[in-house]
C-alpha cells in the first residue's frame, strides 16, 4: 500500500501545536519533588567529573538512572545555565527559582518532539482498512489523538514532573520500526530506550522473542530456515502482526505503559478498544492522588473528562457497526467510579475519620482501580491466547 500524501497528514501539525500550547499553559502549576530530583541531576552532571555522578550524595535524590539519561541531563545543563547558574550548584537543596522551573518546564516540553514524532510513526503504521472520508473518523486520527493529548502523559510530565513523554517516545518509534519490519532499528531504539530508564527492562524478553522469531530465524524462498543476520540470501519479512500474533506486544505492556502501548491495538480492533476503555479510565482515575493540592483539582477532572469522553466517543464511532465496546457489568463498574471520587474528594475529607485515617480515600481509590486494571490484563491474556495462528497463512502466500 502506497504511503499517504503528505496533505493527508496535514492535520497532525496542529493537533500537536495545541497539545504542545497546553502544555505551556501548565507551567505554573505544582509540581512534585520529581522536580528537585531532576534539578539535582542537573548540578551533579554539569558541576562534578564523571566518576562522582553516581556517588554524590549530598542530596537524598542521588543520581540512578542509567548512563544515557545521566548524559541527557549534562546536555540540559549547559542549556540551564543561561537561565540560572545557582540551580546547577549541588549545595542548593529544593532550589526553585522561576527561572529555574521555566526551563525545567521547557526542557520536557521540546524533548517531546521525540514524542510526537514517535506517534506520527505509529499512526502511519495503522490499519487503513476502516479509513473514513471524514478526518476525525479515521483511525489514524483517532490514535493521534489518544497519543497526544493522553491524561497520564499530561499531568504526570507537565504537572508533577517527569520525562516520560521523551522515553515513550523512543518506545514508540521502536514499535513503529517493528511493523515498518526495520528490525534492527527497532532492536537499537530499545537498546538506547534501556540506557535511558532501566524500568523498560522488563520488556526486553518480548524484544528477544520478537527479534528471533522474526529476524534470526526466518525462512528463505526455498522453505529453509536460516539467520537473517548470518546469510547473504534474501529471506522472507513477517510483519509485526504476524509473530507470535498482534497483540504479543500489548500484552507484555500490561504495567505502567500498557495505556499507551494498547492505543495502537484499540483503533483496529472492538474487543481491544473496549478492553483500552476499562484500563485507560481506571489507570487514569488512579494518578489523581498524584495532585493532591486544591488548585489542581478542577484541572485534573476537566482535563480526565475531556479526554475520556473523546476515548468513548470516537472509538465508539469507529466501531458503531460491530456493536457496544462494553458489557453490562463493565460499564457498571466504571460508572462506580463517579460515586468513588465523589466519596474520596469531597465526602470522606468532611468526616471525623480523615485526622486519623487520612490514608483511606487513597487506599480505596488504589483498590477499586486495580481491580479494573488488573481484569484489563486478564482479558487481554484471553484474548492474546484465543487468537488464531497466522503463520500458514503467510507460507501460503
């Protein structure tokens, strides 16, 4: 299939611009001690040799983070220091000038870039089977959208204060390079995506599986089985749906990535999207502890809302031919979620028992969302194991 014209993309530069202005208006907001984490990272690569980055301790945040992201820090830092020398000085504990959290502030917001390009990949990646005439419609679209302007993403990098957009970035321009079948691209990206934050680590079995399944042992035109990496013999590609089934990569997804890996497999597929609309509602529910303070409040439900509303709506649309995304006791199960934040934001905290049981509303919040997680995995796991081999037909072709 031809790639699509360059016009039919025109509409990603501007929901990534608005995404990316949202962002800016979120700069002032709280942030967490995340903030000073990284701040601290930021003096001890810029003012301290190599060998005392990973043995300075005059701040309990001590640098423990791989190589590559102790190196992406040092990067920042020369950039930094044109917006203020003393938060590069590691005697300066919870230093938080403004300038100091604007450039904080900018630093994760234009590293994004790798984001947004990771999600354009993955979009041309997508299934045009079900392509519509109207852009909002198209799957395309519709994964832009869950990508970009993701809940989590938002609050937990632009609020609280992380570089996770960056690193799925590089996630997701790995998982494109698998289905563009440019294995060892996307054998590289992880392997840098792994220097940077050891907790992708746990994929890496899936990588492995994946890589030999379908680039070390594949079959030549002659049937034989052969290493891709060791003959001069053109051998046969296998798409990434196609080894070991699509939803292989999804599954071994299923912890703190899972809401964004699992967008890719929503939009091609009904019992997917609604299994993507348990896990992306609860999983988002249970970051609000994360913004504790008052300001933030009407934030994080305005935001929540507005994006889980978009999630049913379009997926909904996009598969309103094929019948209801959820069942009866699902839907029942997220709609306890109203009356769950109601009773931990506004009911529980006017009791007696917040002074000496302040730990309940979060202890219920973290219950009632794991188990919607946690079925979200459950199915998932069926459906990975019920899904049809398609290895014959590709022999057959």
């Amino acid at each position: 299939m031809a790639a699509p014209s360059v016009s039919a993309w025109s509409w990603f530069a501007p929901l990534a611009f608005g995404v990316s202005l949202l962002k800016c208006l979120l700069i002032p907001a709280y942030h967490s001690t995340d903030f000073e984490v990284h701040r601290n990272w930021l003096a001890i690569t810029h003012s301290l040799p190599v060998s005392q980055w990973y043995y300075e301790a005059t701040s309990q945040w001590t640098l423990d983070y791989p190589p590559f992201f102790a190196w992406f820090e040092y990067l920042l830092s020369f950039i930094a220091q044109y917006f203020d020398k003393e938060m590069l000085d590691v005697q300066n504990l919870n230093y938080a000038s403004n300038a100091t959290v604007l450039f904080q502030r900018l630093s994760v917001i234009l590293v994004d870039v790798v984001f947004i390009y990771g999600v354009m990949e993955c979009c041309k990646c997508v299934n045009r089977i079900k392509e519509s005439k109207e852009i909002i419609e198209r799957p395309a679209f519709i994964l832009a959208v869950l990508l970009l302007w993701n809940f989590g993403l938002l609050i937990v990098d632009h609020i609280h204060f992380q570089y996770n957009g960056f690193l799925f970035g590089l996630m997701l321009l790995s998982i494109a390079r698998m289905f563009q079948e440019r294995h060892l691209e996307s054998a590289l990206l992880f392997a840098i995506l792994m220097n940077f934050k050891h907790i992708f680590l746990y994929v890496a079995p899936a990588y492995g599986i994946y890589l030999l399944r379908s680039y070390c042992f594949t079959e030549n035109k002659q049937g034989s089985t052969a290493s891709s990496a060791c003959t001069t013999f053109p051998l046969q590609a296998r798409p990434l749906s196609c080894i070991l089934g699509p939803k292989f990569l999804g599954f071994v997804q299923c912890g703190g990535q899972s809401i964004i890996c699992h967008c890719l497999f929503a939009v091609e597929n009904r019992k997917d999207a609604g299994t993507y609309l348990i896990l992306v509602t609860t999983g988002h529910l249970s970051l609000f502890p994360l913004l504790f303070t008052g300001p933030e409040m009407p934030l994080k439900i305005c935001l929540m809302l507005m994006f889980t509303v978009y999630s049913f709506s379009a997926l909904q649309a996009l598969f309103r031919k094929e019948g209801s995304l959820l069942n009866l006791p699902e839907s029942i199960y997220l709609s306890g979620l109203i009356p769950l934040q109601v009773t931990c934001e506004i009911v529980y905290p006017l009791t007696p028992w917040q002074e000496r049981f302040p730990f309940v509303p979060l202890l219920l919040i973290s219950v009632y969302c794991s188990l919607g997680v946690t079925y979200s995995w459950i199915k998932l796991y069926v459906s990975f194991l019920r899904e049809p081999r398609t290895d014959r037909k590709m022999k057959a072709q």
